[in-house]
C-alpha cells in the first residue's frame, strides 16, 4: 500500500452571494495516494471544480474556504516551514490552510499545478506558446533558487525595470532567458508536439484544439509536481483528440509517477484513467472506492443513475434510465438536513430525512457510501411518499445556486412531477 | 420504409457548401483570388419518413452546416435537396413558407437560441403568429399542450428563459419547434450542453415524440453513444464528405471505413474493463478544408492507406513513409532548424555539399521512427539530398513516383451497396488494388 500524499478533511467552501450563502463544497474528506489517478465525477454543479480550486487555493471572493484541513506530504517542505508555522506541521503531513498565502503560492507549479477545460482561453493569444511555457519555468527557476517564495527578483540585470521597460517596445522574448526557453522546448516535446523548435514560436491561434491541451500540460509539468490536478482536460476536444490527450496523460504519469486528481462529468474517461473514483452530488462525496466498487458493486442510487443515463455504445438499444429532476439547489437556506438526493431518489425512505454519515461497505476496504441502502434494505413500507417534497423544500427553490454557472441550475418549482412521466416510468 | 409511397421525404443530392474567404471588393481590387473553405462537399443521402438519421463527425466536419443547408437557412453552394417531392431551393412565396412549417430546427445552445426578453409563452407562441395559425384561444390552448408535452408546467409560461436549467430550456426549444405540427426535424447536437442524466431524459423525450407524431428526425451529434441510441441509420462525416452509411447496429458492430473503426475506438467506455482494452489512436489533426487532401480525405491519418501493389513493406513504415511525403510537399519543414545550433547554415539557403551526409542523417532522425529496408532507405535518403539543395518539388516528386498510393490518385465513392463505404479498400475499388488482406 502506499502512502497517503493528500489528505482533505471535513473541507467547507462557500460563496457569500446576495441570494445567500452557497454551499459548494460541505465537509469533504478525500485521501489520495502518492502516483495514483483519483478521479472525482458529477454533474455540473455537484462542487468537483470547486473542490480542486480550494485544493489549489484558487477561490476567489465571495467564494472562501470556510472550514477543514488541506494537508500535503511533504517531509521536507514540512521541515522548512515547521519554525515559522509550527501549528501546520504534523509529522510529514503540513496542512496547507494553516499556511500564509505567499507560502501556498510557492507551492503552485512545483508541488501542485493545474490543467484547464478549455485550452483556447487559457492562453495569451498576444504571446507564443513558447513564452508562455517559458515564462511558467522561469516562474519555477527563480521558486527553486529562494524557496518558499516566488515574488519576483527585480535585482539582477536580466529583470531590471529597464529591461521590462524596452520589452515592451522590443520583441519580449527579451525578457525570457535563454535555458528557460530550451527547457520549454523540451517540454514541448515531452508532450509530443511536433518540431517543438518551429512549434515554441508559433501563437496560440496557430494551434490546433488538442495541440494547445498539450501545450497546457506542458506548462503545467514545468515545475515537476507532486500532483496534477487535470480539470475536465478533454471536455473541449473531439474524441480522437480525446483519446490522444488521455494516451499522454496516461504516459507520462507512468514516466514520472506524479498523482493526478482528474476531474471530469464523463464516466468513460473516469473508467479509462482512475484507479480509485470519488462521486459528487450536491457538494459532497456520496460515494467512493475503487473504479470497480463504484462501476459495478455501486450501492447509492444517484451512482446507478448517473450509470443509467449513460447511452451504450455496444449493447442493443435499450430506454434509459435517467434520474429525474434537477440538480438541487445549494443555498443554504433552502437545504434542509436530509439526504440531498432524497427528493430525486427512487428509493428514499424515512431514514433518508436525516442527513446519513459516510457507511463502509462490505466487501471491500476502501469502499465507502453516503447512504442508508449501505445497512439496510429498501422497505416498501417505508417509502418517503411521493408529494413529500414537492411540498416541503421545493418551494423556495427558484433562484439560481450555481457559483460557475449561474444560469444552470435554475429549477422552477413543480418542474419534477412531468419529468418523472416521461423519464422514470420505467425505473 | 415510407408509408405513403417508396419515395423518401428528404432526398439530398451532390449538396455542397462553399464559404469564401478573401471575398470583399478591397480583395478584388487587389487580385487576390477568393479561397474556398469546402464545409459541405458533395454529400448525398435520403431520410425515410417516420426514420432517425445520424449525421455523425468531428468538429468542423461540416455536419452542422448540411443540416442548415438542407432546411435552407443557408443558401447552398451546388446540390439538390427535395423534400416531400419538391426542389427545396426551387421554392418561392406560399411554398416555401409551407416548406418551413413542414421543416423545423432545434438548435444545439438552448442558452443561445432562446430570446432572453421574451416569455416561453411568447416563444412557444411565435411560429402560429408568423403563419397565422388558430385564433388567441386556440394559440393559448396549444401553447398549453405544448409546455406540458415536453415536461413542463403551464404555470411556467410567464417566466422567462433565465429561470431555467439547461434540459429545460431545451425542452421549450423542442416545444417551439413542435408548434407547428411539422414532419421533419433537424435536431442539432441536442443534448451536448446538458448533463448525462438530463441527456437521458431528453433523450427519452424525443423518442417519445416521434412515436406520438410520427416525426422524422435528422440528428447531428458528435457523440457516437447518443448516436448508437437513438437512430436508425447513421451517416459518418470526415472534412465534408460521407464516409460511410448504414443501419446503425451494422455500422457499429461491422465499421468498413477505417476512421468509423477509428472513431469506435477513441471513445472511452464507462465500464471497468476500459483500462485494459486494446485502443488504437488517430495521430494528427484534422486537415483544413480550404485545401483539403486530394482523393481520399482521410488518408493524411489512415492507417490503413493503400500502399502501390508490388511495394514489399510494413504498414506502418508506410504510413510513416507518407507522413513523412505529406509534409514535403506541404514543405512543412523548416531546413534552418535541423541539426544544432546551425550547423547546417549557408547563405543561400541550400546546404554546403560537405554537410548534406550529416544533414540527411538529421533530418531522418527527426522525422522518422522506424527503420527502413535498404532500398527505401537509398529512395529516401535522394529525395532529403534535394531537399537539402532546396528543392522542394524534386524531393516530392522521388518520393512520388514511388510511392503514391490509390487514395491519392482516386477519390473513393460510396457506391451503390446495402451498406455504401466510400473507401478503396472495400466495394468497387477494391478489385484493382491488392487484395485487402494481403497487407492488414
């Protein structure tokens, strides 16, 4: 077995807005294991992007990490911070929100780094690629030469303010060294561009889609970190691209035994790429174990419908079975203290109006669900009745909830009642 | 397959979608030609009555623009589409109008095609008041029906767009377009920006809805398991031409056409058993349609290219060969940088006799990864000696004349078979190649 390199414990992330107080991520525990792929997955909206940004520390207002620990293996790094924050140091483990932000931010790039959805607009259409690469390792030359702080040298010639000045009228690879820019080149090629030499000049509107996600990995790669955080790095491409960027991520983990948290809402590249799988619903982990325990010996019912929903591509043509309703709202007002999935479930119960604890699942060690199917049987007799919700929590839940995405999780009320005739008939 | 007649309701013939660049009268003025970008070239297939066609391919295959075209929302290039018996682009006043009640679209961003300033009423309501159709009371009723057909509450009819989620605003998409009772419906990439589980219950919707209005659907998706789900036939698209058509569990479980194979391939499966399948990916990009390869479209990434009859070599040295070939004649190398730190620099641009050895061996190097037999190796090596005097098309034409390929030469058709491959290694033009599985 080994041995832990993340551990998030009892992690909040909310969003202040007008329409109140957004709980996006509530009490979140994830383990992840040094050179393993975790993958989370959920619909938009579940709280999987907002979960790996407070990994990252990348919340913004009104958004905040309100509550929990983040804490990272790192023996030496626990030992080059433990004089100045003891109270963050356990052993090997340092727990990252204990840190100040100068601290977490020399640890982006060299221990974390991210990869993005959409390639197209994370880069600076007005830099080659090859700057951007550049600058992204100088970025890490000048962490590694004063750890544990990366605001940047103006002392020596190369970064003099007159230096910046002329390259802005110049052409600004002025402002790049020479080793950096060969060092991009090299990561250029690691992720299997073509002549990265010709490639490294080129601007980002002269890459194709799935050459520019490359291109990101690349970036991201530059400082060498421990974990790598792909967030829905396929979603944009077609799927040959698609497999050809998951080929590559699959490699050069094996190459450099970093760990990736991959993020992702589609369930075949979660089957294509993890080793263990997180489900998310309504800003929680519902479920989670090994890619087996959740694809096949999958306990919790949003689990089975998210699995139901998917069309197959090999088997015959069957009716699918989706899950009914919408994704829930997550202002906090307007959730109640119960299962969130009860109202959408096809199985919820009386016990499902309090909200259920994490249950270890028999038959496996690392199995573990967030609902009452997990100790005891379905009962008839014990059904929640139909119009339970629709008259108790849905009526206040009108406004949008979504911190990304404003618009997308809008429900009126009452939308539920017609969408179950026509999708869960068959359930 | 037709109820009222052997005759499909929607016949596309030849169809064709040109979009010019460098058009504008300051271009004319200054001689520049204008440049076809080719989207839709030359593609043909029938839709039955009551049938779901898929219209399957990449992104910027030009599936998305034949579904305009043939409804006429764009005004195509060359081709013929007849719908129901009539010449689509022959219609004119109460015709075309009657043509547009019969046809109708739902578009692929229900964030996009929804007027945000208008109520779903209004929305559902607008096509009866554009062709008149029923008094308010009737129009009022109808709308009603509408909303709750495709899942909705009536009391939702005042609020606006915003209000809703994704799924439901396709849904009031779906309802606008069910408005005017039509036979035909052009359904672009519906569900992409949905969820799966929401997917799902769109999904189901439509399938009910051609059951209860005996539709006919033509749905554009880039996603194959929608595909595989929901139609009957499916037609797949590469760089504006149909590769391949047939009964979907055919084209599925039996793909001929090698980037059909390819595409099955690349998609991840959500089970288990993902991890340890054996995948093959598609190299390369996407060629660009303003200057698309000739012959065969796909053979710039087949792996399956057809290499000349007495030609006595691996697949995949061959499919290195013409990469390689590929990128001569585009001259999509650049000779400056091979080698180090310029070892090979002259003034004019060609390299000094005494380097080209070295520089043959660079170029080799960087540019191919299997080893060659002796004699490919001599042809090579000639054609990088031009390249190293700059000659350009020398170097192509040597690797020309030995190795061009039937895909090349001749662009396949898709024959007239149950199940129509347009690819050299099956149907008609297979009988004066090789055999096909001399070389697999």
């Amino acid at each position: 077995m080994t041995e832990d390199i993340l551990r998030v414990h009892d992690l909040s992330t909310r969003y202040f807005t007008q329409d109140g107080q957004v709980n996006a991520v509530s009490n979140l525990d994830l383990r992840i294991e040094r050179g393993e792929v975790f993958g989370i997955v959920g619909e938009s909206g579940s709280g999987k992007s907002v979960t790996a940004r407070s990994i990252m520390d990348l919340i913004e207002p009104p958004g905040e990490i309100t509550g929990g620990e983040i804490k990272y293996r790192n023996g030496e790094f626990a030992e080059t911070v433990a004089d100045e924050h003891p109270n963050a140091v356990n052993g090997e483990f340092v727990n990252l929100l204990e840190l100040p932000p100068n601290v977490r931010q020399s640890l982006r790039g060299t221990s974390f780094s991210m990869i993005f959805q959409d390639p197209e607009s994370s880069f600076n259409p007005t830099l080659t690629v090859g700057e951007q690469l550049a600058e992204a390792v100088e970025v890490q030359r000048r962490a590694s030469a004063r750890p544990r702080s990366t605001r940047a040298r103006t002392q020596s010639e190369e970064y003099s303010l007159g230096n910046f000045l002329l390259s802005t009228v110049l052409p600004s690879q002025k402002y790049i060294t020479e080793e950096s820019r060969e060092r991009a080149i090299e990561l250029l090629e690691l992720v299997g561009i073509p002549d990265p030499v010709e490639r490294a000049d080129e601007y980002p509107h002269e890459y194709s889609g799935g050459m520019l996600q490359r291109a990101m990995i690349a970036q991201a790669l530059a400082g060498e970190p421990d974990v790598l955080v792909a967030d829905e790095p396929t979603t944009a491409l077609d799927v040959t691209i698609q497999a050809q960027v998951l080929d590559l991520l699959d490699e050069l983990q094996e190459e450099t035994g970093m760990t990736i948290l991959l993020i992702t809402h589609n369930l075949g590249v979660i089957a294509r790429m993890c080793d263990r799988v997180g489900v998310m619903y309504a800003g929680e982990i519902v479920e989670r174990g090994s890619l087996e325990d959740v694809f096949d010996e999958q306990v919790h019912p949003y689990t089975q419908g998210l699995l139901g929903s998917v069309p197959d591509l090999e088997g015959a043509t069957r009716r699918l079975q989706p899950i009914p309703g919408n994704v829930p709202s997550l202002l906090d007002h307007e959730m109640d203290d119960r299962c969130y999935f009860a109202d959408r479930c096809p199985k919820a119960m009386e016990d499902c109006l309090e909200h259920p604890p994490e249950f270890e699942v028999p038959g496996s060690d690392d199995h573990e669900v967030r609902c009452v199917l997990a100790e005891m049987e379905y009962a008839e007799s014990r059904a929640v009745p139909d119009d339970h919700f629709s008259e108790t929590s849905r009526t206040a839940a009108d406004k949008h909830a979504d911190p990304d995405r404003t618009e997308d999780d809008v429900q009126p009320q009452r939308a539920e009642q017609p969408v179950d005739d026509s999708g869960g008939d068959r359930l | 397959m037709s109820r009222r007649s052997g005759r499909p309701l929607v016949q596309v013939e030849d169809l064709q979608k040109y979009f010019w660049e460098n058009d504008s009268i300051l271009d004319r003025l200054f001689g520049d030609d204008p440049v076809p970008v080719r989207a839709v070239d030359g593609v043909s297939f029938d839709i039955h009555e009551g049938e779901t066609l898929g219209l399957v391919g990449e992104s910027g295959c030009g599936k998305s623009t034949t579904g305009e075209t043939l409804l006429r929302l764009q005004e195509p290039t060359d081709g013929h589409v007849t719908f129901d018996g009539h010449e689509v682009y022959d219609l004119g006043g109460d015709e075309l109008t009657a043509f547009r009640r019969e046809a109708q679209v739902v578009f692929q961003d229900p964030f996009s095609s929804l007027d945000p300033r208008m109520t779903i009423g209004e929305t559902i309501r607008q096509p009866l008041e554009v062709h008149d159709i029923g008094t308010d009371d009737e129009r009022r009723e109808r709308v009603r029906d509408l909303v709750e057909r495709v899942g909705l509450s009536p009391d939702q009819l005042d609020r606006y767009p915003h209000e809703f989620s994704g799924g439901q605003r396709q849904r009031i998409g779906i309802a606008r377009a069910l408005a005017l009772e039509p036979e035909f419906i052009v359904l672009d990439e519906p569900t992409s920006a949905l969820d799966v589980s929401v997917q799902a219950q769109v999904l189901n919707l439509l399938d009910d809805l051609q059951d209860e209005f005996n539709l006919t659907y033509l749905l554009i998706s880039h996603d194959l398991s929608v595909i595989r789900h929901v139609c009957d036939r499916v037609a797949v698209m590469y760089l504006g031409e149909i590769v391949e058509i047939g009964l979907v569990d055919e084209l599925f479980e039996n793909p001929d056409h090698p980037y059909t194979q390819a595409l099955l391939e690349s998609v991840p499966r959500a089970s288990t058993d993902e991890r340890d399948r054996d995948r093959e990916t598609l190299a390369g990009d996407v060629p660009s349609p303003r200057d698309p390869p000739s012959g065969c479209r796909f053979r710039t990434r087949c792996p399956m290219v057809i290499p000349p009859e007495d030609l006595e070599l691996e697949q995949e040295t061959y499919r290195e060969l013409m990469s390689l070939r590929e990128r001569i004649e585009r001259r999509d190398i650049s000779l400056e940088s091979v080698g180090d730190d310029g070892q090979f620099d002259a003034d004019d641009g060609s390299v000094p006799d005494e380097d080209v050895p070295a520089f043959i061996a660079a170029v080799k190097e960087r540019l191919l990864d299997v080893p060659l037999p002796p004699r490919h190796d001599a042809i090579v090596e000639e054609a990088l000696a031009e390249l190293a005097a700059e000659n350009w098309e020398a170097a192509a034409e040597r690797l020309r004349t030995e190795y061009e390929s039937v895909c090349e030469r001749e662009s396949p058709d898709l024959g007239e078979q149950a199940h129509p491959v347009a690819c050299h290694l099956h149907g008609t033009a297979s009988e004066r190649t090789a055999e096909p599985d001399s070389w697999t």
